[in-house]
C-alpha cells in the first residue's frame, strides 16, 4: 500500500508539474520552427533550380552560337570553293548533297551560276589530289585567280 501511496504521490505531483499553457507554446515553437525549415528548404530548391535554369540556357545559348559560326564558316567554305568546281558539274554537287532542305541548296545554285570557272587546274588535278587542290588556291578569295599550279 505505501508503494501505491508514493505512485499515487508521483502522479499528482506529474499532473502538477505539466503546465498547459508552456505545452501549448512548446507546440507552438516546434510548428513555427517546422514551417521555417520546411520554407528554406522550399526556397532553398527554388534558387537551386534558378540557378540550374541559367546554366542551362547559358550552355545552350553557347551552343547556339558555335552551331551558328560552324554554319557561317561552312557557307564561307562552300562559296570559296565554288568557282573551283567546273560549272557543268556544280547542279550535280549542290543536289547530291541529301537531307538538304531546297532553301539551304538556294544560295549555292544561284552562286553555282554566277561564280567564275577556275576548274581547269582542278580538272587536270582530276580531284584526287588534296594538296595539289589546296595549291592551287584553297584560300583563294572569291575574285582572285589563283596562282599557276606548283611544280
């Protein structure tokens, strides 16, 4: 009986010691808390993601811009080398190049018309002979003649 009398003693002295009013505002405290951390980890991602949409773009955007020189540098090549193609084979070689849009093909059939015909050192080269072509004015500017074959 006198362990039940000290247990009894300890549970009112425990009823006595819990304060609602402090477990409310523990409750309270934990909530808030809760809700800070929950919206710094929202925010958190949000800046996370931003910054991840940048870089995206800015890789893209540097992306674009490569492809867009490559292609300027391959238009440059391809108008250079036109007058070096003999002009009753140009039609052949613009519409033999596929998956080509007529649009992209356009601007080298009208130039395959214009260009001048500096093929014959070309002809006489038979187009087998890479270094042979370039010495004859692969960096020849569109309007110069080429200088005389190397010997």
């Amino acid at each position: 009986m006198r362990t039940l009398g000290e247990l009894n003693k300890t549970a009112v002295e425990m009823a006595k010691a819990f304060d609602p009013k402090k477990y409310v505002e523990a409750a309270n405290a934990y909530e808030e808390l809760t809700v800070r951390n929950a919206k710094a980890t929202v925010e958190d991602a949000r800046r996370e993601f931003e910054r991840e949409r940048q870089q995206s773009a800015a890789r893209a955007a540097e992306a674009l811009t490569t492809w867009v020189q490559r292609f300027e540098w391959s238009l440059d090549m391809g108008y250079r080398m036109m007058a070096y193609v003999p002009t009753a084979r140009r039609a052949q070689a613009i519409d033999g190049v596929r998956n080509v849009p007529d649009e992209f093909k356009a601007p080298y059939r009208k130039l395959a018309a214009e260009a001048p015909d500096w093929s014959a050192p070309m002809e006489a080269a038979v187009f087998g002979d890479i270094l042979a072509i370039a010495e004859l004015g692969w960096a020849a500017k569109i309007g110069e003649r080429p200088s005389e074959p190397k010997k």
